[in-house]
C-alpha cells in the first residue's frame, strides 16, 4: 500500500513536530517551513505547492500568541485569515484535500459544554483570526475541508517553546509562586493524542469539523495542583486568583472552555492526569 504524502506548515512547531516524530513510519511527511513557503505571500504559496505531489495538505502554522495578537492585530490577521487563504486556494486548485487545524479559542466560554456542532463566538484578536480562517476552508454553504479544533496542548519536552504544563512545572521546580484561577475550565490536551487521532483522520478523511481534545476539563488551579502532585513539588507555591482578576488589562480568554466530541470515537484521548502519567514515564526512559 502506498503511504500517503502529507504536505504541511508547522512541522517544526510545538504540535507539529511532535505528530511527524509519531506519525513519520506511517505517513511521508513534506514541511513547508517558512523559508521554503511564506504563507502570507500568495505567489510564494502558489509557486511552491505548483509541481508538489501529495496527497493532503495539513496547515498548522498560525500566529498563536494570544496577548500578542491584540497588540499585533494586523499581523495576526495576515498570517491566521490571509495566510490560510492563500494556501487553501492553491491546494483547492490542486483538487487535493485540506485539513485546517483551529483552536477551542474559537468559543466564547460562556455556556458550555462545546462540541463540533457548537456555535463559535471568538472574543479576542487570536479567536477571531482562527475562526476568519474556519470561515474561508469551510463556509457556511458547505465545507470542502476538515476542520479539527484542538485545546490547551502539552508534551513531554520541547525545547523551543513551553506549554502551559511544562511553564507550571517550571515555576514549582524553580520555587516560583503560580497564582492561579479556580473559577475557570480548561481542557488540556496531549498532544500524543492529537497525533494518533490524526492518524485516523488522515486515513478516514472527511470534510468535517472534528475536536481532538482531551477528555477533562479542569481549572487551571487544579490543573496546577495536578503536577505538582505528579511530580512531587510544593503545593504551598501555588495560590488562587479569580478569572475577573486574572485577565484585568489583558485580553479575555474564553472563561469555561469545556470543548467535547461527539464524533472522536477512533482514539481514546487522556484526562490531564493520565496524560502526566505517560510523561512521568517518558522523562524517566
């Protein structure tokens, strides 16, 4: 049987090289890292996918920096709404497949739970951007592309940049206070899941809106109090703040992000805890 060919942006980013260092015997890989195609330039775009042979275009680079985008609006809506554009269109071109990967940001966090079949109503720059992307790949009059939301990600290690796990595990290892909200919810997910999930998906392909999301959603407090219990670090570190006064003079994130699937029954996806279980073990391998 021939290995599909999946061309992709971000495979060098948190999520990204994370799914190609799992998913590399499975599949053949082909990055398009920014040097090689700058998404935000359409003739770059289009001259690059022009004679590349694959099967599935699978696009994860974004601007992901959520205070960030409020201040740099111009440039998240560039790379996150333009940038998709402009490879969407090539590869719809091409008459090849397009998995577009969004984000749980993309809901209000006002009346949960969310699942595939909830409205987005993004509150911020970044949520906006993301769903403006959604918008274009899949539009209201029917989707050409697979949507699939993912929430809160965390791994293992990842020199270039930390997630929210390994930032809460640092504060503790180095005796830092954490002060952290207790009336919010987060879904953390880990992102071993994300790329065994995709793994079906890839093979099972349809032009469908998926969440591959962790199975719990858990305050960021309890999400804290979660490592260090795994880990073996000073609970006293970690004190409690409100989700009013956590996000004073920033920008607002959704408050209750339960996001759920109705439709993930392919792969089994870990609760938090369960999750920093297999990293225990991975960091002792």
């Amino acid at each position: 049987m021939l290995m599909l060919k999946i061309a992709l942006t971000g495979a060098d980013g948190l999520v990204g090289s994370r799914i190609v260092e799992l998913l590399k015997d499975d599949f053949e890989f082909i990055p398009l890292p920014q040097k090689l195609m700058d998404i935000t330039n359409k003739e770059h775009v289009d001259n690059a996918l022009k004679n590349l042979d694959f099967n599935i275009f699978f696009h994860l680079a974004a601007f992901t920096n959520v205070p960030g985008a409020e201040t740099n609006k111009e440039l998240c809506f560039k790379i996150n709404r333009d940038g998709t554009k402009n490879v969407y269109e090539a590869v719809k071109q091409k008459q090849k497949k397009f998995i577009y990967v969004s984000t749980d940001f993309v809901f209000d966090g006002i009346s949960p739970p969310y699942n595939e079949d909830s409205l987005p109503n993004p509150i911020g720059v970044y949520a906006l951007s993301k769903y403006e992307g959604e918008k274009i790949v899949n539009p209201p009059a029917g989707g050409q592309a697979m949507i699939v939301r993912i929430a809160y990600p965390y791994r293992t290690s990842f020199e270039l940049k930390k997630d929210f796990f390994r930032t809460f595990k640092f504060y503790l290892e180095n005796n830092k206070p954490l002060s952290m909200i207790t009336d919010s919810l987060m879904t953390p997910t880990f992102i071993d899941d994300i790329a065994y999930g995709l793994k079906y998906l890839f093979n099972n392909y349809k032009p469908e809106i998926y969440h591959l999301v962790g199975s719990q959603s858990i305050s960021p407090y309890d999400a804290a109090m979660k490592v260090a219990e795994t880990f073996n670090l000073d609970k006293s570190l970690i004190g409690k703040t409100t989700y009013e006064e956590y996000i004073l003079g920033k920008a607002r994130l959704p408050q209750f992000a339960t996001i759920k699937s109705n439709k993930n029954n392919f792969w089994k996806m870990k609760t938090f805890g369960e999750g920093l279980d297999v990293i225990k073990k991975q960091i002792s391998k």
